[in-house]
C-alpha cells in the first residue's frame, strides 16, 4: 500500500509543530520571566504564569533541587522538550501520511 503525501498532511503536520512550538515558547517565556525576578503582580507575567504552570502541571514540581531557580528551570524546562519532541515527531509521522 502507497501513502502520498498530499496537502492536507503538510498542512496538520505544521500546525501541529505551531501549536508545541508555541507551547514550549509559554513555557520558556516563564522560566526567563522567573529567572529575571519578573513582576508577579503584572498581568502579562501572572498570565505567562499561569499558562505555563497549566502546560507543565505535571512536570513543574517532578524535581526536589533546594534552589527554587533549579525546580523551575529542571521541572517547566522538562515539559518544554518533551512538547518540543513529541509535537515534532507527531509532525514528522502526520507528514509522511
């Protein structure tokens, strides 16, 4: 059996690379945000927050370093590559299809 590459897998694979692109982004954004003693009190910075922490809410808290930098860094930076990965080989494996 012969699969063709057509349009329509071209297209899903990009957006599915756009959206753990974007995700990891979020995610990014916070830690630098973090590291850089950002204003908490500011919306921008309470809504990255707040995104970042629903996106990587089952890694932000998977390491028990004592620095608080280091849990941040280690547990969101954790989801940020794994979404990276996997939305790029989901993306891979959609645009051979």
């Amino acid at each position: 059996m012969s699969h063709r590459t057509g349009k329509g897998s071209v297209t899903a694979a990009r957006v599915v690379a756009a959206v753990a692109d974007i995700m990891a982004v979020v995610i990014g954004l916070w830690i630098l945000m973090y590291l850089l003693d950002a204003n908490r009190a500011n919306n921008l910075v309470q809504f990255v927050q707040e995104a970042a922490r629903w996106l990587a809410g089952w890694s932000y808290d998977l390491f028990t370093f004592d620095d608080a930098w280091a849990r941040v860094v280690s547990g969101y930076g954790l989801a940020a590559v794994v979404y990276l990965a996997v939305g790029h080989a989901l993306a891979g494996r959609i645009r051979r299809y």
